[in-house]
C-alpha cells in the first residue's frame, strides 16, 4: 500500500470564486504512482468546498444565485458577534459540501464524462489550502 | 491491498425516482473479497446523487417536495441558456450529495439498522453509471 | 495494510445538539497505530450528520436555525403518516451531510487551524452509535 499527500495553495482574485482544480488532482494522482485506489479533495479551510458537478458557466453562475437565495450574505448571523463577517460562506460550505473522494482506476480519475472537480472559495483574497491524498497501490 | 471495481447501468422510467441500491452494492463487496475496508459508491453523472437514508416511502416523497421548494424545475436558469433544460438536477444533486463512502468490517457493508444506500436520480429515462470501487484486505 | 474499527455510543440531553468529536478521532487515530491513510467517520443513524466546520456557538445557532427555515419542524412530512415526527430530521441530516473522509498524515488528523469534526443529532435523546474506520499503514 503506497499514500501521497499533497497541499496546493489557492488565493483568489474575487471573494467568492470557483475554479475548476480537475487537472491538478490528475496531475498529483499521476505524480503519486498509485494506479488503483482512492483520492480524497477536501480545502483545509471552513469557508471554501471541493464538489464534483457540470464546468459551465452559467451553472455555476447559478450555484452562486442560488447559494444566496438559501442563505443570504447580507443576514445579521449570530457567528458576526465574533466580530466575523462571514456567517454565510459557513452555510455556503455546508450546502457544497467539505469534500469528495474519487475513485482511482488504470492511474486515472475514474469519472463519466462531465465530471469536473471544483474549488469553491466562499471568502477568498487571502492563500487557502487544499490536501490531495491518494491511497492505494 | 486489493481494489475491485464495477459500474452498474441504471435507467429509470421516470425523469425523477429514488433507487435502493444497498444490496446491489453488498453484492459487490462480497465479490471483491475484500473483508475489512471501505467502498465509495457515486453516480459518474453529475445529475444524481448516491446518498444514504431510510427506505420510506413518505419521506422519499418528503425529499422530492423539499427539493422542489428549494430548487424549482421551472426556474429559467443560467445553465438553460446553453440549449439544457436541467439546471434544477444539478441543484438538487448537490442537495442530495454526489457520493458516500461506507465502512467494511468483517466483509459487510458496516451499517447501522436503517441505514439504505440510494441512487437518486434527477434526470433520467437514460442510461447513468454508477461506480462502485471497494479497497481494503 | 492495516484498517482499526470503533464505534462510539452518544446520548443528547437534548433532541437537537452539536457534540465536537475532534479529540475522540484523534484519539481512535491514535489507537490504531496507523500514520498515513484515512479516517471514516460516520453515524450509523439517518437522523444525524458528522460535519467539519468552526467550533464556535455562534455559528452552531446559526446552522440551527437555518435548519429551521430550510425545513421546518412543524411541517407535516408524509414521513409522519408512518407515526414518526422526525420528518425534519432526515432532512436536517441531509443538508449538513452523513460522513465525512479525513486524511491521516504523520499519524494524525491533517488538518487545517480551523477544522473541527462534529455530531450534529437531529433526533437524540437516546443512543446513538457513531463510527470510526481507519485504513492505512
């Protein structure tokens, strides 16, 4: 059994962004060797997701209207007592989800054709870090 | 280590339906032979989810009418302006989440006694793959 | 290869409750003398969620809360006409999630400063067993 760990670091132009990271976790998967197993995304941060969906833009335009609509910005949240401004890029987070794990099969992401791994930043401008780690043989 | 992987095919009747996949993926992890470990079951779509819940049928009609209300299929979504019609599926699939992952303990699916593995289709009456890929001893 | 198995029984004072479980990881991480793999931490009931976010009561009101407008309690869930009023609680497990996979670096949790695994139990008041699978070596 072989593993590999891997930290990439993200600093976003925007305060909300998504950006497509499939390459670079190819890329790592590659550089770990392990031809069958698993790999694990997951940002090292509580306010960004890593999710799988469609690399189009306006769906992902859509994700952000819709990340609003459920849970808006601009809401006096409870965790703002801290001083913190950033109640929804929590709620933001859970909606996206933490993490995915991806099949690894012939060395390869084992996907369907649309899959596309995403990093979505929630509150960005500042370095955020996302683990890669692989598993397997 | 051993890793065993497969796909299944699934079509559903209905654009929107809930499958209980739990046996089919016990099945797999008997095949494998693998006795202590984990298997991620996901769709490789990014229109339906795997996720893990109670097998009722009221609540399976919850999940579609709270989908519904929070991600209506009739919105005229940013994703529509590309010729799609399903911007809600890739919504509720987030919702709903992509994958899970279970524990294998004496070459079981490590369950508590409701847990049952669905597949969640959100745009269907095509064939959609699932991945099931087992890794372990 | 080497895979640790425990499963930890909670009981909430009250039915709805976030419980941080970060040190109770570690420590099971620790037992199992694995230093580089995953952990798998999941309930093993459909009524709650293991999540990682901030360890800080503001925010914990905040998911409560927004739980609460995302899916009432008092809603009338086709889930009740089986004699169940947990209707809500299945969804609430489902928007904060089942399981979370975290990665094992140097024979402990590779996480970043803010990152903190918790319960969150939707139905308590009564046992509830979570699970924890370690693979690695």
């Amino acid at each position: 059994m072989k593993t590999y760990t891997k930290k990439i670091t993200i600093n976003t132009e925007k305060r909300i962004d998504f950006i497509r990271i499939t390459d670079k976790v190819r890329e790592v998967v590659g550089e770990s060797g392990i031809k069958e197993g698993l790999v694990l995304v997951n940002p090292m941060h509580i306010t960004a997701s890593v999710f799988i969906n469609d690399n189009e833009s306006g769906l992902l335009k859509d994700f952000e209207e819709w990340l609003e609509k459920l849970a808006p910005k601009d809401k006096d949240y409870n965790h703002h007592q801290t001083g913190e401004d950033n109640g929804f890029s929590h709620l933001w987070r859970t909606l996206m989800g933490r993490e995915t794990t991806v099949a690894i099969t012939e060395g390869d992401l084992d996907f369907g054709t649309w899959e596309e791994i995403f990093y979505g930043e929630f509150d960005g401008q500042r370095d955020k870090r996302i683990l890669i780690k692989v598993i397997g043989e």
